[in-house]
C-alpha cells in the first residue's frame, strides 16, 4: 500500500539542486518552501524561505565542516521545520547535500515528521563521491518514511550520448513530475523507491518505457520490486491500446511475485511523450555497493548513532603554556 501523505507540508530544498527543484515544486504543490545551503548563490528564490548554513573561514567546506555548522543552528532549523510532513529534496552528489540533507532528515524524524525524501546519487566518474554519498544515503534511508532515488549514473550509463546539461534536465523533470502527481491521487511505495526515466520528448511511448527499464536494470534485481508505477507524461495523447500493452508488459516483467502495478496519465507541454518507472524495493540496490563496510549492521558499528562531523570550537581561553 501507498502511504498517504499528511498535510500541512513543508518541501526543504537542500544545496544548489535541492534548491532548484523544491522551488519549483513549491509551486506544484502550494506550499511552504525552505531552502538550506552552504552556499549563498542557492538560495535566491523569490516565494522560498531561506536558511544559509555559514561555514565560517572556509571556500570549500568539507561534509563535515558543513555538518558542524548545521549543529551550531539546529535549534533554528528544528522550529522552521513546520507542518506534518517534511519532503526533503536534496543532492547526495555535493558536499551540501551529504552535509546537510542526513542531518535535517534526522532532525525532522526526531520531532515527529513524515519525512519524504528525494534524493539524486553521482555520476559513476565521480568516484570520489560515491562512499560518502552511500554512507549519507543509508542515513537517509533510516530517517526517512519514504525514499525516492534517481541516479544521474543510471540514466548516463544507457544514455552516453546525452550531455551533463541535458541530463541534469531529464532527472530533475522526473523528479518534478512525481512531486507533481501527488497532488493527483498518485501515491509512494513506502519502502526505497527507484526512479527511472526515459530521454524526453520520444515519440514512441513502448521505446520510451524501455529506456526506463534499461535504467532500472542497472540499479536493482527486477525480482526485488515490489510495486510499480508507471508514470506516462504526455500520457493523454497516447492510444489507449498502447497504454494497455505499457502495462501488460511492466506487468509480465515485474509481476512474477505479485507486484501491483500501477498507471498515472498527466499532460506534457512538449509534442513527445516520456515514460517515467518507479520500482519499490524493500533492500537491495547498487547503492550498497558503494560504502564496502554495508555488510556490517548498524547495530555492531559503535559510532553509527552519531553523525561524523568537524566542530570549530571558539574558546576566549588564555593559553596555559
Ligand atoms: N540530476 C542532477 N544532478 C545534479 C544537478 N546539479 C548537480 N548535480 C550533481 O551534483 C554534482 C555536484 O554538483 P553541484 O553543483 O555541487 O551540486 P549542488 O546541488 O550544488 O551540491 P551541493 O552544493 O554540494 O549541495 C554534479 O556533479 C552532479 O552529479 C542537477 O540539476 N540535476
Ligand atoms: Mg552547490
């Protein structure tokens, strides 16, 4: 079953891409927005609260030199996380969103929150991220009631020929899209969910949905799904038989244990039609892959409990010696 998702809401947009898509969400769904950076140049948004996490005396700020500042304000964020649900948007590809976004879902989950959140992983080449980025996405996971991911690597790794730009635009529309149909009935796996898109504007909608398979095969077993939901935008324009074979196929692809597959139509303002797949899964991804020390429980890791973080402690104390 879905989760149902409790109003009011407030959509926190972490770092430059959180920001980007929570303000633009915010208009989606009609709601309060509050976005939280490191870095200044994120946070000019008209309509959009802001929070600016000063990491004083430093240009480019490790996670955690970030994480240390965002302790020093937690009391602030704390009261400006309004509301019954907190939808988290963030990048766990950045130093901001590795940073930031695990501390204030944790901080959300504390006070009693539905904590929703979306969180976008690098690109395979960006090898120096990728262990931080499953360390903070594990954090994620613990924290929040539902996760939704989309791997910029995924959507590369069948698309080699698209660039960064076009990419960054075909990620952050599916995300856009999916925090659009909530508002339409449409509701999330309460488990992990895995986003897959197709490139845009296809004009075929069956090579569309393939596209978005070859993506979700490089990121989870299709025997771990266990719902999915096929989003088809521009979905109004395309023949009823073909949205019947869509499903028929999800259906006899995914469908051997049972999984529900569901269908959510919206319009496109562009001519072609782009299939989006979202696969809930109960564990397993490739993003375990990338922290080697997964395969201890958190339960035996003596520090897991506390977030890893650098303090700049400010003392007026003379020195002894
Ligand atoms: N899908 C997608 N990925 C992005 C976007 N912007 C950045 N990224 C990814 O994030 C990585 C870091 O880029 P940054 O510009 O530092 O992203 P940011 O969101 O500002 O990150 P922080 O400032 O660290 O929070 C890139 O190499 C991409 O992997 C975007 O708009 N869409
Ligand atoms: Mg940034």
């Amino acid at each position: 079953m879905g989760i149902e998702i409790e109003t009011p809401i407030t959509i926190v947009g972490v770092g430059g891409l959180g920001a980007k898509v929570a303000a633009q969400a915010r208009t989606k769904l009609n709601t309060r927005c509050l976005l939280i950076s490191n870095d200044k140049n994120d946070l000019n948004y008209p309509d959009c609260e802001n929070m600016f996490i000063d990491v004083k005396g430093l240009l480019n700020p490790s996670s955690n030199s970030i994480r240390g500042a965002v302790l020093g304000v937690s009391n602030e964020i704390m009261v400006r996380l309004d509301g019954s649900t907190v939808i988290l948007i963030c990048n766990l590809a950045g130093n901001g969103g590795t940073g930031i976004a695990p501390l204030v879902a944790k901080m959300a989950k504390q006070a009693g929150k539905n904590v929703i959140s979306f969180v976008v992983m690098p690109f395979k080449f960006e090898t120096n991220k990728l262990f931080s980025a499953g360390v903070s996405l594990k954090r994620m996971q613990e924290s929040s009631n539902c996760l939704v991911i989309i791997d910029n690597d995924a959507l590369l790794f069948n698309n080699p020929d698209l660039n960064v730009e076009d990419c960054y635009r075909i990620t952050n529309s599916a995300l856009l899209d999916v925090l659009g149909s909530l508002t339409n009935g449409i509701s999330l796996g309460e488990e992990i969910n895995v986003l897959c898109t197709s490139k845009d504007s296809l004009n075929d909608a069956e090579s569309a949905l393939k596209d978005s398979f070859k993506m979700l095969y490089s990121e989870v077993d299709p025997d771990n799904v266990r719902k999915a939901m096929l989003y088809v935008i521009g979905g109004d324009r395309v023949p009823i038989g073909v949205l019947d074979s869509l499903v028929n196929n999800v259906q006899k692809i995914l469908g051997k244990n049972g999984t529900e597959v569901g269908l959510s139509l919206s319009s496109s303002s562009s001519n072609g039609v782009r299939v989006l797949l979202m696969a809930s899964v109960l564990e397993q991804t490739k993003f375990n892959d990338y922290d080697p020390l997964n395969i201890i429980p958190s339960d035996s890791v003596l520090d897991w409990d506390e977030i890893e973080c650098d303090m700049k402690i400010e003392t007026s104390l003379p020195r002894i010696d």
